[in-house]
C-alpha cells in the first residue's frame, strides 16, 4: 500500500476498508485461512514523528476440522492490529517503510495465526469419536457395544451366572475354586 501522501506530515489520518485475498495459507495443521480466502480490513494509518501508526480490525474465517470429531468446521476471525512502521530500518522497530509503500500482510498473517486454536473443536460439549469403529458420538449419544471377554478370563465365564446364597450374581472365593476343580476333572 502506498503510503507517500501520509509519510513525514505529523498528525495526518487515513482510513481504508480493504479487502485481502490471502495468497497462501494462513494457519495451522487442524485449521487455517485457506489459499484464496478473503480478509476484510478496517485499516486507519496516523502519521507519528518516528513513522506510521497502523490500527486494524481484521476479519475473516478460517477453515479446519474438529480435533476431537474430525468434522469440517468454519471459525470467524476477528483481531485488532496496532502495529509502528518505522520511517527507517533500525533496530528497534520490528517494521518499516520500504519505497514509501506499508506492507500490511505479515503483519496481518502473524496476527490471524496466533489468534487461532492449536485444538480446534467444533462445539464446547463435542465427546469426539468412539475408540472403537469410529462414531460421532454426538450423532449417537446411546452408543455403547458389548464388553469382549478377554480370552485369557474366557474359562471363568461359566460362572457369570451363578448366584450365592443371598442372591447375589456374583461368585465368592469357594465358587471360583470350586469350578476351578471342576474345570481340572474334566481336563484329565
């Protein structure tokens, strides 16, 4: 942006409404501003001793997948950038003013990445997927599947419906042992 009219004249503004088309991807590996996408700017420019003060409202959306649920999902985007282009290269400001033009984009870039979440999810409440066949538990809340027996119990099985004398399903010490034998005689 050529900023030569505003440059060395203290005091003077400018405002600009831009609109960016983003020349490659902004973002993470989950979510991003794709290639392509567009980025609206409220851009005002005030003309200071040491260079141009630039304040920005940046708005746009980003593009990723849930990292819980895999999903697509769409994020708005909204940052505020204040940010001094030196008038000079020095030191002690990170940008500045090359051939009378501001170049806005890394500046806008750093910013809208930062802003975004390293885990993106698509709701606060998202179970993810189940462990096992990979459901959207959100779309099936009542999932459930049955509980595998672990081959190396398997043998014990037998005893899952034995009661004792108050009724309870579960075995005590002597039925175990007890079917253990059983299990030995018939094993000879």
């Amino acid at each position: 942006m050529a900023v030569d009219d505003l440059m060395y004249r203290p005091g003077e503004m400018r405002e600009y409404h831009l609109e960016i088309i983003t020349p490659e991807r902004f973002g993470n590996a989950m979510i991003g501003v794709p290639a392509g996408g567009a980025v609206q700017v409220d851009l005002r420019l005030e003309a200071l001793h040491d260079g141009l003060l630039a304040s920005a409202d940046v708005d746009t959306t980003a593009v990723g997948e849930c990292g819980r649920c895999l999903i697509e999902m769409e994020l708005p985007v909204q940052v505020e950038i204040r940010e001094l282009f030196a008038y000079a290269e020095t030191e002690a400001f990170e940008y500045a003013i090359r051939n009378d033009t501001l170049d806005l984009e890394p500046v806008i870039r750093d910013a809208v990445v930062l802003s975004l979440p390293f885990q993106p999810i698509c709701q606060e409440d998202c179970l993810g997927l189940c462990p096992q066949c990979g459901v959207r538990l959100l779309d099936d809340p009542g999932h459930k599947h049955e509980v595998e027996v672990d081959p190396r119990w398997a043998a014990l099985s037998p005893l899952a419906g034995m009661t004792d004398t108050t009724g309870s399903s579960a075995p005590d010490a002597h039925d175990v042992a007890e079917a253990a034998d059983v299990e030995r005689e018939r094993d000879k």
